[in-house]
C-alpha cells in the first residue's frame, strides 16, 4: 500500500491486494445507503446548461443475482464464525431480495476493513435508517458487540415542512466501532453557548469568571475518601492531599463555617462544551464548499470524526471515496490516506479537488491507464467508464454517464468564456474502438452546429488518417471576439498524446475551467494538531 494514494476499482479486490493487514488507523466509509435512488452529479455550468450536464454518478440500489450470491458463499466460508452465522441468518430472515444482496455486499467489505484496522484504530460508518439497525446487526458479529462505542446521530438538515404521514427526516446515523479496547481517542469539545456561560459562570474575581462545583463524591461508600475538611467530614471527590492543595491555590472555598465547601472551575480553565452522540451544529454542506456531489459531506464533519479517534501521521482510509471530502480533510490535518472509488468520473473529480485545495500536492493514482497499453484494455473492458476517463484528459464534464444508445454525437461537454456575460460551449467526441475514418470527423462538424458550439474535440485512441485531419481543417477556425489568436475549430487529440503531454486542447477562457468544474477553496495542510474547539 503506497499511502497518499487514490485507487480506482471495486474496494473489495483493492482491500485484498494492495492494502496489507493492520495498516490503517481510521476507516470512515458512506457507502450507497441503498435507498433505491440514482444520484447526479451536477457540475458547474452556466445558467440555462445545468439539465444538459446532468450524469448518473452510481445507481444506489442493490439486487439479489450470481454477485451477491458469490459474495454470500465467500462470508459463509470465511474464517469469522459470527458473521458466517449471521448473514445465513439474515438470509433465513430478509430472503433474496435487495436488502439481503446490499448487506451482503457491506458485510463482505466489513471483513476486509477489520482486517487492514490496526488494534488501536477505529470505524466510523456513515448510513442512515433505511439499514442502519442491519449494519449495526453486521458490524456486532464482524467487530464484537464489546467494540461497539457510540451510534452518533448528525442533524444534517433543517426538517422539512411538506405534508407527509410520516415525521420529517433530517438526520443521519454514524455507528463508530473499534478493533479492540485499546484505541485511540480524544474527547472533542465545542465552544460554549453564550446563554449557558452567562448563567453558570456568574461569578468572577480578579482571576476571572468561575462556577462553583460540588465536591461532594456520589459514591458514600469510598473511606478512603471519607475524612474531615474544614470542619466538614463527608465522602469527598479528591485525595485529601489534593484538596489541601487546591485550597491552598485559592480554589476551594467555604460559605461560611460548617458549609460544604466547593470547587472554583475558571471558564478559562474549561474545554468547552463536552461532544456528545448528538451532533446538532455541523450542518450540511454550502456555500463555496459545495462541489455538486449529490451525497457530499461537510469538511467540519470529517475533521471532527478526525481529530477525535486519529494522530497526526495517521493512515485514514475512506473506502467510498465519493468526492473526496474525507481524503481532503485527511490531507489539511496532517494525516495520511487512502481513498478508494469505482468510478473514473470519482476518481478524476477527486484528483481536482485535492489539486485544487492543496498547492503543490502529490499523491498516487492507482488502476487509472498509465499508457496507451492501459487506455486500451479499459476501452475493451468497459467504454463508458473509458468515455469518462478520457473526458477528464481534457477536463471535461461527462455527458449522460450510464444512459446507453444514442448519445447525439458527444461524449463530454467543456464550457468557456472569452467575452464577459457570455459562456460559449465545446463538446467533445471520444472514439475507443480500433477503427476511426473521415466520415465521423464530418459527423462532428455536424454536431458543432446543431449544438451552436464554437469548438469540438475529437479523442481518438487510434491515430487519426492524413484524411481525418485534412476534414477537420477544413472546419476553419474559432476568432475570439476579445482574446487574440485563432483557434482551430475542430481539433484531433490522441490518449497517446494526452497521457505524454505532447497534445491538449486550445481555446481561450477567462473563467480558467470555472464554468465546466467548481473549484473547491484553498486549504492548508496542519502544521501540528489543531484545537478540537
């Protein structure tokens, strides 16, 4: 495992491969929650462009068939009795049906994720109601109800005020667990409400505001603690060393004779306001940190989860990468990290954001092609997520993902502006297959002005004919109306010449890429371990 690092591909082969046991500090994973939706990832585009850029990112609904069935055999087999017991007993429960193969599918990857976990780490697995009583069922018999810590609930929303027959929803579920009990953890504290410190803070002296505390130990049967203080004989908190000395600071004090005496607590001595399970004031992504993806968390969220069970140096690893957020609060507090997706598009997206926030960033893609070799097995074995991987050669949004059949002509989309209150559009065309002619460069042309675009690109694994580029300079040019310079109206890229750096695209855009992508904001990585309030 090579940390620092993206892996494109399913996370349970790359677990198994390239991820060595006990090597991880910190797992967090949001998979799918099997809600039967698909999710768009909306890209960054121009007023009146969005529902044309619209791709399905993944399907979020699982069913019963020969992969769920294989992954069932292969839990059954394994060598954790518990959760072979249990998937067959869930299976005598739920049946074959969607339920059953979504978490047979988790299950499996539970096992490998308890695997790759140090005994001082720990898991945090982000669902919601739809199967989180299940998950918990799962992550018992994978990691020991005694390693179960917290289910913490995060109040993600603001509720919804349609009618419904049913109370509105507006929370998710993170079950946090450990591989053993010696784990790392540190208690995270929140700034206090103004209110609470006004009101328990009311009195002050010259060292400050104070509340005065009980000493006073709820246990009346500790007599080693039991002993007379000022007059006072009662079962105390502390030694009777220790609250000699406190007294002697001036942090113990007395009524009057005969009173219980109490503890002066300085609000600058405080932590904050204790964590607890309920996390109410992290609320949902907005504003410049938004980046379209339908199921993004907040950065605040990760850096909590973070802080609170990782050191610095740490490996986190995020199985589920999505778009990256756990990877990228990772990188900003000084940890280590892996992340894991099945998706170029994800992965190419990911890429970006990290490149995008962290200046001079360097980091590992692994199971992307490399070389012209790589382009073309991924093209054999799959051409759409091949479509996606060359869109992102030439930073372009992919157009309609999954839809098959037509596709009009275009395979990705760039949008560009070189004149104010203006965007202008480029679509590009990517051709896996082993034979390319003159007649689908004409074919582009014609796309060009049916879309009204100014440019278009034609991706081509295979080197283009002489024909091929005689066609596509009879295209003419683009003239900025602003910028100087022509611009070929028609250009013939190869993945070859992408992947060496010899070919890109040209055209002029003042929004530097800001109408086809959104850019996530500049971080910067922790120089040492940040206050957790």
């Amino acid at each position: 495992m090579t940390t620092n690092s993206l892996y494109f591909g399913d996370n349970l082969d790359i677990l198994r491969e390239h991820i060595k046991a006990e090597s991880v500090d910190l797992i967090y994973l949001d998979p799918p929650f099997n809600s039967a939706r698909d999710y768009n990832i909306l890209f960054a585009s121009p007023k009146g462009e969005q529902s044309e850029a619209q791709i399905v990112a993944f399907k979020d609904s699982w069913h019963w068939g020969m992969q769920a069935e294989r992954e069932f055999d292969e839990i059954v087999r394994c060598d954790n009795t518990h959760a072979a017991e249990m998937v067959q007993a869930l299976r005598r429960l739920l049946g074959e049906n969607d339920m059953m193969a979504y978490l047979v599918m988790m299950a499996n990857r539970l096992l490998e994720l308890h695997r790759v976990l140090k005994p001082t780490g720990s898991l945090y697995l982000h669902c919601d109601p739809t199967a989180s009583h299940y998950l918990k069922i799962v992550l018992d018999s994978i990691f020991g109800v005694q390693n179960y810590r917290n289910e913490i609930i995060w109040k993600r929303s603001n509720p919804k005020s349609h009618a419904s027959k049913n109370f509105p929803t507006c929370t998710d579920t993170l079950l946090r667990y450990s591989k053993t009990e010696d784990y790392c953890y540190r208690q995270p504290y929140e700034e206090h409400d103004r209110e609470y410190v006004e009101s328990a803070y009311r009195h002050s002296d010259e060292r400050g505001h104070y509340q005065l505390l009980p000493l006073l130990n709820p246990n009346d049967k500790r007599p080693n603690l039991t002993y007379e203080f000022l007059g006072v004989t009662r079962v105390w908190r502390w030694t009777k060393e220790r609250m000699e000395q406190a007294y002697r600071d001036g942090l113990v004090v007395q009524a009057k004779p005969g009173a219980v005496p109490r503890y002066k607590k300085y609000l600058q001595d405080s932590m904050g306001k204790t964590v607890t399970n309920c996390w109410t004031n992290i609320g949902q992504v907005a504003g410049n940190e938004s980046l379209g993806y339908p199921t993004q968390k907040p950065l605040a969220l990760l850096e909590r989860i973070i802080l609170a069970s990782s050191n610095e140096g740490d490996v986190i690893l995020d199985p589920f990468c999505g778009c990256g957020t756990a990877v990228c609060a990772a990188q900003k507090l000084g940890r280590k990290w892996v992340g894991i997706d099945i998706t170029h598009l994800a992965v190419a997206l990911i890429e970006k954001r990290l490149k995008d926030a962290f200046t001079g960033i360097a980091f590992d893609v692994h199971g992307t092609p490399k070389d012209i070799g790589g382009a073309r097995d991924l093209a054999t074995r799959d051409k759409y997520q091949f479509q996606w991987w060359a869109c992102s050669l030439v930073n372009a949004q992919p157009w309609q993902g999954r839809k098959k059949g037509a596709d009009g002509g275009i395979d990705g989309l760039i949008y560009f502006q070189d004149e104010l209150k203006a965007h202008k559009k480029i679509v590009v065309s990517v051709k896996g297959g082993n034979n390319v002619n003159v007649a689908m460069v004409r074919d582009l042309v014609g796309v060009l002005e049916r879309e009204k675009a100014e440019i278009g690109l034609f991706v081509t694994l295979m080197p283009p004919t002489s024909p091929m580029r005689t066609e596509a300079a009879k295209a003419g040019f683009y003239k900025s109306p602003t910028l100087s310079g022509d611009f070929p109206r028609l250009q013939i890229l190869t993945i070859e010449g992408l992947l060496e750096g010899n070919e890109y695209p040209v055209y002029p855009d003042l929004s530097r890429g800001g109408l086809t992508f959104k850019k996530a904001g500049q971080e910067e990585t922790a120089k040492e371990q940040n206050p957790l309030f």
